[in-house]
C-alpha cells in the first residue's frame, strides 16, 4: 500500500499548482478531502528537530522569532538505493543533494511570497525529499505558535498564525502531530491546547514528547508517556533531539538516531517503553497509520471526485466554449453563437417554443375586431349617401345609374380598411420583436459576449424593421387594389329595375328618394362586407409573407455580410467576454483535469487492492 502516500502526494502536489491549498474557495477543494498530517507545536517546543530527524537531514531554516512562516508540506519518498536528493514543487527539474541550499531556497521562497517582513503566508512550499533512510510519508509543518509578536511583526501575528494552524487542524482529514517540551507542564502546552479544540477525544491526535533528556534532575516524563498526564488514543512518543552543541558541530543524524536509541534502552525509567521511543520509530508509525487512513477514505475520494467532475462539467458547459485565438475561428464562432440564436428564434414560431401563437391570435381577433369596429353602416348612412351621389353627378344629373356615386361610396369604405392592416402589420412586428429578445436571452452563449449580443440583437430588430417596411407595403396593396377594380360580377348580379335604365313612369329625379338611397347604400355594404370578407383572408397571408416567413429565412442576413467584412480585431470585439468568466473557465477547466487525474489514479489504486 505504499502507493498510496505517493497517490496523495501527486494530488496534493497537483491541488497547490491549482492555487487549492485548503484556504476558502468558491471552487470545489480536492485538498480538504485529502489525509494530511500537520505539525503543531510552540516556539523552540523542537518542533524542527523532530522533522529533520524523521528525515535524517538538516534542512529546515532555524533561528530566533519565527522561522517558519508558511506550511512546508514535506513529502518523503524512500528509495532503495542512490544519493539523496531534494526537489522543490516552485522548481520542479531542479535536484538538490546540498540539503545547506535547500535551507536556504526555504528562507528564499518564503522571501519571495511574504518579502523580507516577518509576514507569514497561507501559500505552503511544496518539498519532496528522496532517501533510503526515510519511510514514505507527508508531513506540513506549520508556524510555531507563539504568544507575544517580535519587533518588525503586526500584534496580530499571534492570531494569524493560530488561524492558519487551527484552518489545518480542525478539518476532520487532518491527523494532528502534537509536539510539546517535556521540561515543560503539558497543561501550558501550545500544542496540547489547540489540538484539545478541534480534537476533544484525541482521536486524530499523536502526541510526541522532546527535551525528554533536558528535564530537571529527579524527574521524568514516564507518566505523560504513558498517557497518564493528558490520554490520547495512541500512544505517546519521546523523541530526544540533537543539542545545540551536536547542530554546531554537524553530528550527523544516523548517529545521532543511534544516540537516541541507546538513551531510550539504557535509561532505566524509560527501558520499559524503549521499544516505540525514538524519531525512526515516529515515522514508521505516522506512516503506517496515514496509509490505513489513506485506505479508509478511499471510497468517499472516489464519490466526491465523481460528483465533483460532474458539478465541473456542468459549470464549465453553462460557461460556453472558450474564445478561439484566430480570425477564422473568431467568425466561425459567431456564426454558430448566431445560429443557435437563429434555432431558438424559429422554434418560437414553429410552437417548438411558446410565443408563436400570439401571432395567430392577431389574424383570428385583432385584425377581425379592428374590421368590425370600422362600422360601415353608418359610414353608408342616409345622409352620406344622398351626399356622395349628389355630388358624383356634377352639375347634370346621372341619367342611367350612379357609377360615380358607387364607386365613391365604396372607394371610401375600402380605404379605411387600411388602418387594421397596418395594425395588423405593426401587432406581428412587435410579437416578433419580443420573440428575437426571447431567443437572445435563451441562448447562453449571447450571455457571454455582451457586445455579441447588442450587436445581434440590433441586426435582428433592423431586419424586422425592414421586414414590416416591406410587408406594410405589400398589406397596404390589397387594400389599394380592391380600390382600384371593383368585381363586376357583384353588380351584374343586383336586381335592375329595368334593362339599364330603370324605372321609366319615374322622374329621373326620383331617384334621389329615400327608398333608392338605401337600395345603393345597402348594395355598397354588401360590397364592402364582401370584400372586407377577401381582406380578412389576404392580409394575413401577406403579413406571414412579407414578415414571418422571411424572418425564418433571412434575420441575420445582412448581419453575415457586414462579418464576412470584418477584420480579426473587430470580431475580437465582438466576442468581449467578460474577463472574470474567462479567468473562472480557465479554473474550472484546470480544476477538471485534476479531478479527472485524480479520479483515474484513485481508481487504478483501488482496482490493484
């Protein structure tokens, strides 16, 4: 099960280049969801020596105040055989063998982030250390807690840095390595302290003693060993660092693990637990259970990586297809971006979508109701008829019939049926001018590019423009030929009283009495009504004409001829995504790959078990 350390390794390596390194984000953390081992301790509790025994190197910065000043997630990869080297996350192709400089690229990289202030900073340095000497296993060493600031640091850094430790500790994947001073009570124990807040039943909690070698004479720390001065779930390890004298003079650190064994079985009070006494002891112990952690959080990796991918995959295709770099792909994105605003379109009006039916609703009652209120009743009243037909005959009254007359009275009532047609035009105009902002607000790819979406939507309401121009033209035509021939047929076909000239044993004017007034008038109307009957047919065929059945064909028409026109630079315009989706595709589509690699890695270690 050793490739399971080496599995996290490579995730958590792969969440740190995502700039996912366990603080607050609005994206999904794979981190968080990750086995870790964090160590906690105090100011000089040992903390460092600890580390650089597990290792068996001397690499950790070292000094007064506070060293440590970002999480060092220190990864240990053993290797059967070879020199040891080092290699930095921030320089991957670069090996160390010199462990001096890799102290002194720790102090530098962590220059580089926080500047030469005594600052710390959440962003942790990622080092991989590869040795025979060593066991596979991952440790973040965290700012020693401190309980008074330094000169050159902000009062707060004593809360900032209880922050950055408990926003590790506290996660329930987090096994907590607790170091603490046996010289000192463990009731005043920095570690103990905060480990005993997030971790109550110490249940994820390793406690590990050091200075055991340091403490006054006549004492030891058999009880706290043995768990009785503050249990925990496992036991307590005693480790007995180097001294300052051994650091000066390079001891090396094999030699000083020997030092460290011998002291554990040759101290009386302490042979009886020498047996898992020591750093060497502590890494195989701290490996062996992060790799049983490992194995039990297996199954909840894998659901979270499934759900997650598809939480991704969905954001990122709410979000659109990334912008294309060249001129070419520019334009064949905006004709597909139109396209799809074209489909939504058409659908509204093929009833794929709603909207279409309100069109309908124009021919079957608007235009009808627009037609019955023109009341060509009394337009043909008594009064206005007399009035028509008097004036047609001039000064000579008409002799055989009053052609003038009719053709007056009826030219007259036509001509204002043309308000209902030009309303009938102007009602489709603005249904299909609200279905084209329907449409534009329907195709997410428009929400993308504002720009895009201005420009489309006002090349779409010109083109209607023109449309309803042209149709208006068209309606207003039907109105004009009716006008212009009246259908003879419909006066053949009227009761004469005799053969053209009607009724001799009348006076010619005769005529002009009420009876054979409201004989033409009611001919007129059954005219008008007849014709009125045509135009309520016709004029929707030619608004769906001259309107609908040209906006399914040609909306964007004249728009695709002005692109073909543009230049790389224009179309960029046109395609001016805001740049805070940009830079959250780019994320999530980063966020994706590591998930996706995490998901096949994970599996491929589930599946080999």
């Amino acid at each position: 099960m050793e490739n399971l350390i080496a599995l996290v390794n490579r995730l958590q390596r792969a969440c740190t280049a995502l700039g996912d390194h366990g603080e607050e984000s609005s994206l999904p953390t794979l981190w968080d969801a990750l086995p870790t081992i964090a160590v906690v301790g105090g100011q000089s509790s040992g903390k460092s020596s600890v580390l650089e025994s597990i290792v068996g190197k001397d690499f950790l910065p070292r000094g007064s105040g506070i060293v440590t000043r970002r999480p060092l997630v220190l990864q240990l990869h053993r290797i059967d055989e070879g020199r040891e080297y080092a290699e930095f996350g921030h320089l991957p192709r670069k090996r160390f063998t010199d462990f001096a400089a890799v102290r002194k690229e720790i102090a530098d990289e962590t220059d580089r982030e926080t500047g030469r202030s005594k600052q710390i900073s959440s962003v942790p340095i990622y080092l991989s250390i590869y040795s025979p000497n060593v066991v596979n296993l991952t440790l973040i060493d965290l700012p020693g807690l401190t309980k008074v600031a330094v000169e050159g640091q902000p009062d707060s850094i004593v809360q900032d840095i209880e922050n950055m430790v408990r926003s590790y500790i506290e996660k329930p994947n987090c096994i907590i390595l607790a170091i603490s001073p046996a010289n000192q009570d463990l009731a005043t124990s920095d570690a103990i302290k905060i480990s005993r807040e997030v971790d109550p039943k110490g249940e994820r909690t390793f406690g590990v003693l050091t200075k055991i070698d340091l403490m006054d004479k006549g004492t030891d720390a058999v009880d706290m060993l043995e768990g009785k001065s503050y249990k925990l779930q496992f036991p307590w390890i005693g480790v007995v660092n180097r001294s300052q004298a051994d650091i000066n003079k390079n001891v090396d650190m094999i030699a000083a693990r020997r030092r460290e064994s011998e002291y554990f079985s040759s101290t009386p009070e302490y042979r009886h637990l020498a047996h898992r006494m020591g750093s060497e002891h502590l890494g195989k112990v701290m490996s062996k259970h992060l790799e049983s952690v490992i194995k039990s959080r297996i199954p909840g990796l894998q659901s979270l990586i499934n759900k997650t991918i598809i939480e991704l995959e969905t954001e990122l295709s709410r979000l659109g297809k990334p912008i294309a770099t060249d001129a070419g792909g520019k334009l064949y994105m905006i004709m597909e971006i139109c396209r799809s605003f074209d489909g939504n379109f058409k659908e509204h009006l093929d009833g794929v979508r709603p909207g279409g039916d309100k069109i309908y609703y124009v021919f079957d009652n608007q235009l009808p109701a627009a037609l019955k209120r023109l009341q060509f009743d009394k337009q043909l009243s008594m009064d206005n008829v007399r009035k028509l037909i008097t004036e047609a005959d001039g000064y000579q009254p008409h002799l055989i019939a009053p052609e003038q007359g009719y053709r007056r009275l009826i030219e007259s009532s036509i001509v204002s049926m043309k308000g209902p047609a030009e309303a009938a035009v102007d009602a489709v105009h603005a249904i299909l001018k609200e279905l084209i902002h329907k449409a534009i607000s329907e195709t997410a790819e428009l929400k993308q590019y504002p720009s895009l979406r201005v420009e489309v939507s006002n090349a779409a309401v010109e083109s209607l423009e023109r449309m309803r121009d042209e149709s208006k033209k068209g309606t207003l035509q039907l109105v004009e030929m009716e006008c212009s021939y009246l259908t003879v047929d419909f006066f053949r076909k009227l009761p004469q009283d005799i053969e053209k000239g009607g009724n001799p044993t009348h006076s010619i004017f005769d005529r002009y009495n009420d009876s054979y007034l409201r004989r033409i008038g009611s001919n007129v109307l059954s005219y008008v009504n007849m014709v009125c009957a045509t135009l309520r047919n016709s004029i929707p065929k030619s608004v769906v004409y001259g309107q609908v059945r040209e906006a399914k064909r040609s909306l964007l028409d004249h728009f695709f001829a002005d692109l073909g026109k543009k230049e790389g630079k224009q179309l960029g315009k046109l395609l001016d995504e805001d740049p805070a989706i940009m830079q959250r595709r780019l994320s999530l589509a980063k966020r994706l790959e590591l998930y996706r690699a995490a998901q096949a890695e994970i599996d491929s270690v589930a599946w080999s078990k």
